[in-house]
C-alpha cells in the first residue's frame, strides 16, 4: 500500500510548515502499519486554477495527479486561514473536480477505492469546520473515509504559537493521529481486497 501527504501550506518549501510537520506525523504512522509514502508540498508546483485534468501548458497538477492515482491514500494537510482552508487547499479541491468525469470500464470513478485523510492546524478555532468541508469534497469526488480520518491542533484564541513551535506533541494529536492512521490503513486494505461493485 502507499501513501500520499499533500500539504498545503501557503509556503513553498524549504520555509517551515506546522501543516507539514503534521502531515510528516501522520506519514510517519502509517508507515507503523506498513504504509510507504511521500509528502507533497502543493506550493513547490505549478497548479493552475481550474477544473480540468490538465489546464495547459505549464500546469503541474497532472504531475501531483499522477501521485494520487498511484496511492491508496490521499492525506490532505491544510492550515485554518479566516476559518477555512488555505486557498491552496481549495485549489486542489477543484482540480480533484475533474475526477467526476474519469471512470473505469465498470463505471466506477478512478478515486474509488481509495481512502482519504485530513490534517488541519492553525491558531484558531475551526477544524472541525475545515474537515467537515474536506470530508464532503473528497467524498464527493469518489475518496472513502474511515471514522475518526481526522488529526488537528489549533491553539487558543488570539494567540499566537504555533504547531511547530511546540516542545512536544500534545497527547489528544498523537492519540488522533493514531486513530486516523490505524482506522484509514484498515479501510484502505478491506476496499484493496473488497473493491466497490460498478456503478
């Protein structure tokens, strides 16, 4: 099985991200229960606006579509931005778009079958509100979800720490972090050998 982390930090790499270290956190656990991996900084790629596979010349999404076909899991990572996801976030989200008009022979959209996951900081209050938008877009485009396929932290209200500036990992995030590793492996693996029937 593999594993795709696609962070989307508002910074290309190598500036530090909270998202991406979460996202590494997450990757690291899956790889406890035999998942390899990769994580993908969004910001490092050329992404066009759109909703098509491919938006032309210079366009690099169908690079990191590549990667995603290829997992088994998609972890999207993401920080709160005015209680949403970042714009980069949003821009994958269209692009999966296209997804709906890709099928198999059977009538299946190509992301059936494949499991996805969300990660979320920030330093407001919010996550739920952000996963609940994630869950509803990847699902909507073809990804399952197993319960619990969400890790965040957010500090308090109008402070300003942040994730990775941390000394170390609060307990509740590595406790969720488990959950959504261990419960999203187990899907993953059940729809490999079980896939879903033609639609």
């Amino acid at each position: 099985m593999r594993a795709l982390a696609l962070v989307c930090s508002l910074n290309a790499s190598p500036t530090p991200s909270s998202s991406h270290l979460l996202a590494e956190q997450v990757m690291a656990k899956f790889k406890d229960f035999g998942v390899d991996g990769e994580v993908v900084r969004v910001a490092d790629f050329d992404v066009r606006p759109g909703v098509e596979l491919d938006m032309g010349e210079g366009d690099q999404w169908p690079q990191l579509r590549e990667k995603v076909m290829q997992a088994d899991i998609l972890l999207i990572a993401t920080p709160i931005w005015l209680g949403h996801p970042s714009s980069i976030c949003q821009r994958v989200l269209e692009r999966l778009d296209a997804e709906l008009s890709e099928s198999d022979d059977e009538g299946r959209l190509l992301t059936y079958n494949k499991v996805a996951a969300v990660a979320v900081v920030g330093n407001e209050d919010g996550a739920h509100k952000v996963s609940a938008d994630l869950f509803q877009a990847l699902n909507d485009v073809g990804f399952s979800l197993a319960p619990g396929a969400v890790t965040y932290w957010v500090g308090e209200a109008q402070q300003g720490t942040d994730y990775q500036d941390l000394k170390e990992t609060p307990d509740t995030v590595t406790s969720t972090t488990h959950t959504l590793a261990v419960n999203t492996v187990h899907l993953a693996r059940q729809l490999a050998e079980n896939p879903f029937p033609p639609s």
